[in-house]
C-alpha cells in the first residue's frame, strides 16, 4: 500500500505545478509526496469540442528517478528520496512537464483486506470513510479538510474508524492512515455485519458510492435484525456531490453544503437533494447494479415496515415515509 498525501494546501502549494503546451494536464494535481509514497497520475487532454478525454497515446518519464521514480507505464510513481525533480508526459502532439517534491519523513503503510475477509463491525457509534486513497473523482480533494476533522473527532471520541479503499489504487487520500479497520472494496459493496448505535457516512460522491455503502450497511441491518432504530448520518462539509457547474470529469468536485446552499430553503434541500438520496438508496439496489451479486432480498423488502424521518441537524425534521410499527431508520444531514 502507498503513503499518505500531504494536505491540500500542500497539494496545491505555490511553486510547484506545470509548463508545457496547454491542455494536456495531469490529476490528480498533486505534486508534493512523502519518500516512499505511491501516486497513480492520470493524463488528460482537450478534445475538439473542448472536452477532456485520455489521450489515446501517451508515455511517462522522470528526470532523476533516484528522487522520484516510474513503477509503471501507465503513470504509477513511487516518490524515493528527498529532494526535486521533473516529471514528464508526452503525446505524439504534446507534452506536459510537472515539478514534483519529495520532503518530510516515510510513514508505515496501511495494511487493507478484501471486504469478504470481514465478517463483522461492531461498535457503538461508527465512522466509514469512504475512498480514503485516491480512487474516487474528488480529485482536487474538496472534501479532504471535512473528513480530516471527523477522523480527528472521531478517535478522540473513541469511535471504531473505517476506511473503505480501492487494491487498484495505492496513494492515500486522508491526513490519518491509522484506521481500526482498512478495508477493500471498489465501489464501497460489502456484505459485512455491521452493529453500531450509529453510522456516520464520509467521503465519496454523494449519489453513489455513499449511496452504495449507506444501502449496504442498511441491508445488513435489516436483515440481522440489529435494532428497531437505526441512525445514519450525513457530515455534508466531508461528503462531495459532483463536478462543479456540471462540467464532467476532470473538474472539480463540490461540497454537498454546497448542493444544499443552492436550495432557497430546508424543504427545497429536502426535496432536490434528500428524497432523490432516499429513493436512490431504497429503490436501486444496489446502485448501477453494482455488484452483479447483492445480497437479497432487496433494501425496499426489509424497509417496508420501517418509519424513515430525515433531521437537518435540530432545525428541520420531515417524514419520509410513515409505517404501523415503531422501527424507526434516522437519516441525519449535519453541517447544512
């Protein structure tokens, strides 16, 4: 496994970027590493039509590799001492130079294991951050400071700390890399039981991985019978919803404060960004019918006798949906 990222305004420290011929950029735009750090850079041009897509051809080189050095061709890097180099991409038409910094000390890295290897997560109020390396599209890193704070929050608080990382990609994504549990898993499925009083749910895009896990987890829930109350909560400042102003990848990502903010009011965010949540994560499982295997019977069968309210922090409460029974499942927005 690869080495923590700086924070982002290491990432985006002044003094390092890149020259070369415009529209050829790499992302992530990550450029000062810790020695023994792994980063997995990805190439990207503008079409004709101004759109961003892979070039068809392209090939990496380094200009000291005793600094930092090529793992493989298709933009893999280890960072390996101190010190200052370049880093070149080239295109038959193109190129693209990087200056890249290697400082600071080697940390361990973090041990991850398949979900299937877990059997059980146990633990009284629990904190699941999803693509803690960098194999999700928050790519400028939007929701990093939010998530740094809830691990923070989190261990001090004596919370169980669960990671959710992609094997494909080794660079890390959070400041922490010492979590109760580092498990892999690409899309955040899983079929692991899960028993806590309380699920907090960071990290990744909101419509779809969170989405993912969030009706992951439920399902084990449900099915294992935990509790007739079950709470999940949403940080909005450490969750990201999509590219800005709907531009595609690779622009940034926003805040899900940010979709909220949008709204005139609480039940204009309730109803533009909560219900499509709800109807996502109870309707379509799993999400984009990943994995081709989900656990039965499906999330929407073991709802049906469940009372689901929504709480925007303590200012505004809404029903989702009312049943016969006092099994309650509490959907939790904080920082809206």
């Amino acid at each position: 496994m690869s080495l923590l990222l700086l924070c982002l305004l290491g990432f985006l420290a002044t003094g390092f970027g890149q020259t070369g011929t415009p529209g050829l950029e790499l992302f992530p735009k990550h450029f000062l590493l810790h020695p023994g750090e792994q980063i997995h850079y990805q190439v990207r041009e503008r079409s004709e039509n101004g759109q961003p897509r892979e070039p068809p051809r392209y090939e990496f080189t380094t200009k000291d590799p005793k600094i930092v050095r090529l793992i493989k061709p298709t933009g893999l890097f280890e960072a390996v001492a101190i010190g200052r180099t370049e880093l070149v991409v080239r295109t038959p038409t193109s190129e693209q130079r990087v200056q890249i910094e290697v400082a600071g000390r080697a940390q361990p890295p973090i041990m991850a294991v398949p979900h299937s290897a877990v059997r059980k997560i146990v633990g009284k109020e629990l904190l699941f951050v999803g693509h803690a390396n960098l194999d999700g599209f928050d790519h400028t890193a939007v929701a990093k400071p939010g998530i740094d704070r809830l691990v923070q929050e989190a261990k001090k608080n004596g919370w169980t700390v669960v990671y959710w990382v992609s094997q494909e990609y080794p660079d890390w994504y959070t400041a922490d890399r010492h979590p109760d549990y580092a498990i892999i898993s690409e899309g955040q499925e899983h079929q692991i039981r899960v028993e806590a009083e309380r699920v907090v749910f960071t990290g990744a895009c909101f419509m779809f991985c969170v989405v993912r896990n969030a009706q992951m987890t439920l399902h084990s829930m449900l099915k294992h019978k935990v509790a007739p109350r079950i709470h999940f909560v949403f940080p909005a400042q450490a969750i990201c919803t999509g590219p800005a102003d709907a531009a595609p990848y690779p622009a940034p990502m926003v805040l899900l404060t940010t979709s909220f903010a949008r709204c005139a009011n609480d039940a204009r965010a309730y109803d533009k960004v909560v219900v499509p949540f709800l109807n996502r994560m109870i309707t379509e499982f799993p999400v984009g019918h990943y994995p081709a295997n989900p656990p039965t019977p499906p999330v929407s069968d073991l709802l049906r006798d469940w009372n689901i309210v929504v709480r925007f922090c303590a200012r505004f409460e809404r029903v989702y949906r009312r049943a016969n029974s006092t099994k309650t499942l509490l959907v939790e927005f904080q920082g809206v």
